[in-house]
C-alpha cells in the first residue's frame, strides 16, 4: 500500500526548492501527481497550484494520470516513424480508445510516444513494461497486446 502523502511531505523542509523532491518522491509512490497531491504540496510548501503545474510540466519525468498495469511507448525516432511508427500510435489510439498520456478507463494500458528507443536498427519498435517488440507490424502489436492480461 503507498505512503500517505503527509508522510513523503514530512521527510522535505517546507522550502519550494523541495518541489522538485517531493513531486519525484510522489510519483515513486504513486506511479503520477494526482490533482489531491498538488493540493497538498501547495499547501505544504505554500505555493500556488499554478506553480507546481508550472514546473511539473516543464519535465517530462512527470506525469499526471494514473498509470496502466501495462506502460506502451510506441517510438517515433527517425526511424521507427519512417517505417511505420507513426501507423502504430494511430492503431494504438483507435483500439484502446485513448491518446498518448492517457491511460485506458479499465487502467489496463498508459500509452506514450517517445522519441527514440535506441533500437533504431530494428525498427519500427514498441516497448511494452519493460520488453521491446522489434519489427512491429499492426497485426504482430495485436497479438502481442492479447498477452498482458
């Protein structure tokens, strides 16, 4: 079960050069920053919810919805987009019904483009949790996504 939020808030002093720490430690937590959690920082830290969104969203390290059991990040280096990357994001978003940085309503898949996986030469890739799929086609992604629960 995660830490309640006071607790990671107790461990940082009541400075805003804590923000950073603490949203870090909160998303360790929690897997995202969640609207409640912004409340409670901005109150703790006593700055405004707009300063935290402000600097939260300049890193892309953090996130603001609850992630899936399973993480998809569809590659959309040079790559991987010119081999059809992009075909799979579109095929992604039309069949689980969500856009990248959303996560299904069933909370069984996030979905994200990233802009390279380092796999250039086997592209176009998809990562799903921590596993990559090389070669990815529309039809081998389908199968593939029937195997995580």
């Amino acid at each position: 079960m995660p830490e309640p939020i006071e607790s990671i808030l107790a461990k940082h002093d009541r400075k805003q050069e804590e923000l950073i720490p603490v949203l870090q430690d909160i998303q360790k937590e929690y897997g995202y920053i969640s609207p409640e959690s912004v409340k409670k920082i901005s109150r703790y830290l006593r700055i405004s919810e707009n300063q935290i969104y402000g600097v939260s969203s300049f890193y892309a390290q953090f996130r603001f919805t609850e992630p899936g059991r399973h993480s998809l990040k569809v590659c959309l280096g040079t790559a991987c987009h010119v081999r059809g990357g992009a075909t799979l994001l579109e095929m992604l978003e039309r069949s689980l019904g969500i856009h990248c940085g959303e996560t299904t309503s069933d909370k069984r898949f996030d979905l994200e483009r990233v802009a390279c996986l380092g796999c250039c030469a086997l592209s176009p890739v998809v990562q799903i949790d921590k596993e990559i799929y090389s070669r990815m086609t529309v039809n081998k992604l389908t199968e593939h996504l029937k195997d995580y629960e």
